[in-house]
C-alpha cells in the first residue's frame, strides 16, 4: 500500500469514528461497567464489617481519612473480569508490604472504541481505574471488556472475618459507585413499587412495637399527643441502605436537631415520589441515584436507644403513608 493509500485509509477511519464518536461517545457504549467478580452480577458493594465499610467516602484510619474507592464483594480465588476495555497496566502495589492481598492492576480505557481499529485515532477520554487486591493475568497488553482478568486473592488470610472484596479506584479518585451500578433512568419511574430500602431486610419489614413504641404509620407518639408520620423500615446498624426509587438527592436531613448519633439523613424527590430517609448516613447528599443505587449506611442506633429494633425512619414530604410503595417492592 502506497504512503497516500494508507493517508488516505486513514483519514476515513478518523472520519467514520468521529461521526460514530458523536451518536455514541465512549462512555455511553456501556453505560455501567461490567460484572467484575464470578459470583456477584450486580457489582454488589461490601457493607460494613468490623473493619470498616465499603461505600465511597467511608471512614478510614480511625476516622482520619476516607475510602477513595469501593470494595466490590468478591469470593477468594474468584474469577475477576475487566469492567471495560483498555490498557493494562502494573502492578499495583496498594499495601507496600507484600501480604497475599499486595497485588493488583491498573485499566485505562474508553468503551469498545478502544478496540476498533489497530491504525493510530485520536486520543480519547474514558476510564482509568485501579483493581487491587487481584492477581492478574498478565500485568500489559490490551483486555476486553467482560474478559478474564485474573483471580482474587485469599484476603481472608490477611484479614479474617472480614467481607472479601476487590478495592476499586479511580484514578482521579472520584466515585465509582454508577458505573459499577446498572443505571436506571432516573426519571420517569418504570415500576409502582420501591426496591430493598436496607440489605438484611428484602422485604421491608417494618419495626414492630419495642420499649420505645411502634414502627407502623399512624403509631401513638409522644405519650399518646402525636401520630407516626412515616414509617420504621428494620434496618441493622451499620447496614448498607439503598435507594428506594430514582431521583434527585438534597440534604442534610436533621431530624432530630440535637446532633446525636443518628441525627443525619436526606430526602429522595423522583417522579410521583417524595420521601426523607432519616437515621442513615448518605454517601452524598445531592446529585441524581438511582433505584436500588448505594445511598449510604444505617447509623448506630442501639447506641442512643440501646434496646430498640434498629431502623431506618421513611417519611413521606407530605406526610402520606408510605407502606404501600414498601410492601408492593418485597424481594424486589
């Protein structure tokens, strides 16, 4: 092929891939990642276990840092995958110790593009991230999305007890968390029923009556002069919640005015829906999530009411009750 021929060749594929490039921008090719780990399809996040929790933003050092990845539940010597196409890089030395964990890979990408063509395109923004705690394949070279990476490594040995888990990080640090979860539109709502509002809790099971009073809408309040005006959802604390539908985040929610243990939380406002979530500690608290998306974690409760049967508060904005969006979205 002549020097003009090959010119010539590439030009049209720079010209077909920007036309390509303005329909579908890379990062809208997939608009989550792909499963990570055998075993968890969901890209499901760790919760919290007595080493900590794996939500972005979670406490680290004794409260004096924050988690600036999240921890992807993944079975010891489970099969990793990569969740999109890119360049591989390594290794990555997260712990600097050499423990069985001391290993992982770095994958810079942007959508399937990255695999179109071996002729030179133009440099694209996309993904980069950080898998650790994996043993890679190979540590370079190029990796498709959804194919074998590696294996994770037996971190109950370092750690035992904990919830096994691949650390995922971008490389600008910024939250992971929607591209690891299926996005949902955020508006309008597909289903009349809300997900799983607490993980222990698929059916959301609200709190029955207790020392301190009662869980259900409409329960006597403040020694027979007030009214429930939402209801308790059973949540653990330290529990991962969940978002109940998809919409727009605002808050803090203080519900309680005294700056107590619990006093923290935020309203959800979708489309037909408008409900405060109080007794749990957001990741964030504004922004778009979306249903069934990491909203946070439940807070201590037990230890301002030591006895109670730990909950989250749903509260309707209008004060209507809630039980029925509840109930219609059991093992959802």
């Amino acid at each position: 092929m002549t020097a003009l021929s090959l010119v010539a060749l590439v030009s049209l594929v720079s010209t077909v891939f920007a036309k390509q490039w303005d329909v579908h921008p890379p990062q809208q090719q997939h608009r989550h990642w792909a499963q990570i780990c055998s075993g968890n399809p969901t890209n499901k996040i760790r919760g919290c276990d007595r080493y900590g929790c794996g939500q972005y933003g979670a406490d680290r050092h004794s409260g004096k840092g924050r988690h600036v990845g999240v921890d992807v539940i993944c079975a010891d010597g489970a099969t990793v995958y990569a969740p999109f196409s890119g360049q591989l890089s390594g290794p990555i030395r997260f712990f600097h110790n050499g423990n069985a964990i001391d290993d992982g890979v770095q994958i810079r990408g942007s959508g399937n593009w990255f695999f179109l063509t071996s002729l030179p395109l133009p440099s694209l923004p996309g993904y980069c991230v950080k898998l650790v705690c994996v043993h890679p394949i190979r540590y370079h070279g190029q990796i498709h999305r959804g194919q074998q990476l590696g294996r994770m490594l037996p971190m109950q040995r370092v750690f035992p007890g904990i919830i096994s888990h691949i650390h995922v990080e971008n490389c600008d640090r910024s939250d992971p968390t929607p591209q690891l979860t299926p996005v949902v539109p955020p508006f309008p709502q597909q289903e009349g029923y809300w997900a799983t509002v607490c993980s222990g809790n698929p059916t959301n099971e609200i709190r029955g009556c207790d020392n301190y009073g009662c869980g259900y809408y409409g329960a006597p309040r403040r020694n027979g002069k007030g009214k429930h005006r939402g209801v308790d959802v059973i949540c653990a604390d330290g529990a991962t919640v969940y978002a109940p539908f998809s919409g727009q985040l605002s808050g803090p929610i203080k519900f309680f005015h005294n700056g107590n243990a619990i006093d923290d939380g935020v309203q959800i406002r979708g489309s037909g829906f408008c409900v405060k979530l109080v007794c749990i500690h957001p990741i964030r608290y504004s922004g778009r999530i979306s249903k069934g998306q990491v909203l946070g974690r439940m807070l201590p409760m037990q230890r301002v009411y030591p006895g109670i049967t730990s909950h989250i508060h749903v509260e309707n904005c209008d004060h209507s009750d809630p039980t029925s969006y509840l109930e219609k979205g059991k093992g959802q």
